[in-house]
C-alpha cells in the first residue's frame, strides 16, 4: 500500500507540473493567478520553454515512479535528475508558491539516496 502510494506521489508531483506549465490561461487569470508560467525571471517571455521543461520533467517522474514501483535498479539515479530539473524549472519561474514542490523534490531525493 505504501509502494503504490508512493508511486502515486511520482505520478501526481510530474503530472502537476505538466499541467501547470501545460495550461492555457487567459490574461486576467495570468494576473490573477500567484505564478506566471510564461514568464520567467531568469529567462523573460519563455512559455515554449517553460513547457517543453514540465514535459520532460513530467515525464521522468512518471518514469521514475514507474520504476519505484517495479522496483527496478535504476529509479534512484533518475528520481534524482526529475529532481534536479523540477528544482531548475520551479527556481526560473520562482514562486512561493513553488516550494511546496521543492519539498517533495527534496523528499523524493531522500527517498532515492536511501536506496543507491
């Protein structure tokens, strides 16, 4: 039970960041929203960027959980780049809402360090 809740929080950590990035929003809930997903501080005007970013961070977590899952040997080393590219993409388009993210990201590195 704990395993698949575990791969379940891979699954919806990858898959959040996907559609946060993924989504179309209209101008008024961009200025409404706690995040813009097409701007970045670091990189400007980046929506194309930001989301081919989520994509393939979405991916990997779901690979990665995939693997936790299966119990396979090499779902350490990749939960550790989801992580690192989840952290990269929440820090160029940095919110407080973001950190909420970065500490699953931390958690799931625990989690892949104790198994390496």
């Amino acid at each position: 039970m704990l395993r698949f809740l575990i791969v379940a929080l891979f699954v919806g950590h990858g898959l959040v960041h996907g559609i946060m990035f993924g989504l179309t929003y209209s101008p008024q809930a961009v200025a409404e929203l706690p995040f813009n997903p097409s701007r970045s501080w670091l990189f400007g005007e980046a929506r194309t960027f930001g989301f081919a970013s989520a994509l393939v961070v979405t991916v990997a977590f779901i690979v990665a959980g995939a693997g936790y899952g299966w119990r396979a040997g090499w779902w350490p080393q990749l939960t550790i780049v989801a992580a690192a590219l989840s952290t990269a993409l929440l820090l160029a388009y940095f919110s407080k809402w973001w950190t909420i993210g970065l500490l699953i990201n931390i958690g799931l590195v625990a989690l892949a360090l104790r198994d390496l």
